[in-house]
C-alpha cells in the first residue's frame, strides 16, 4: 500500500506537478475548501494560496484569508492530528520585494504588498508555535 499525503493547493500549478512527480510512490487526499480540514495522512503539504495579482484587481483581504488564514487552520489541525511531517511554501516576497545584494537568514524581512504581508504572518504563525515532539515542520 501506498502512503498518502493530505495536501492543499492540489489544482495549482505546483500541486499540479507534484502530484504528478510522486504518483507512482504516494497516494492523495486532496483538500476541498468547502470541506472540513480533517488530516488522517502521516504528511501534509499546504500549498493553497492566493499568488500574485498581476491585473491588480484583488481585494487585499482575499490575501489574508487564503495564505495567512488558511495556513492557521490547516497547521493547527496538522498539530491536533497524528501526522508527523508539515511542509508549506511560501515565498520570496515574504522578505522582500526588492533587493540589492545577497538574500541571507539574517535578512530582516520588509515585504511591501498584501501578497507578501500575508506569507510572512504565515510564516511567522507556523514558526512560533511550539511544535510537539515527533513532528517536524518545513517551510
């Protein structure tokens, strides 16, 4: 039997391509936003979110709901569930939407847009929860 993933963001274009490259290894729960967050998977891999607005027609609350909302939600059930492994990306933009020079850890994150503003508290909600023994996080 094949081990199975809960992961989020599955229609995008990187769920996409992962589904596709860890097929023939991993089987899918695909999470439904109009269903309940339930993980029974031993790994979750959040991807859902809202990218860039490249037509600059978003409401900048819709930012907030689907990358630093739901990211709560979905890292909290992955805490109350018996799963051991999270990962999540986030992005570039979280630190800074200009730079000159070489991006370090040691660079103080400056995001300037919504999109970048709401990956950062994300970000920063996962990074400063205390994580149970056992489990590990990745973003």
């Amino acid at each position: 039997m094949r081990s199975k993933i809960f992961i989020t963001g599955a229609s995008g274009f990187v769920g996409k391509n992962l589904i596709e490259y860890l097929k023939p290894k991993y089987s899918f729960t695909k999470y439904n936003r109009k269903e309940k967050i339930d993980i029974i998977e031993s790994l979750v891999i959040h991807l859902a979110g809202k990218a860039h607005d490249l037509k600059n027609i978003s409401n900048s609350e819709e930012y907030y709901q689907a990358n630093t909302e739901l990211t709560k939600k979905v890292f909290d059930e992955f805490i109350n569930s018996d799963a051991k492994i999270f990962i999540t990306l986030s992005s570039v933009k979280a630190v800074a939407d200009e730079l000159v020079g070489e991006l370090t850890e040691e660079y103080m994150p400056k995001p300037i847009t919504h999109y970048g503003k709401s990956k950062l508290l994300a970000e920063q909600y996962i990074t400063n929860k205390e994580i149970p023994s056992g489990k590990r996080i990745y973003v």
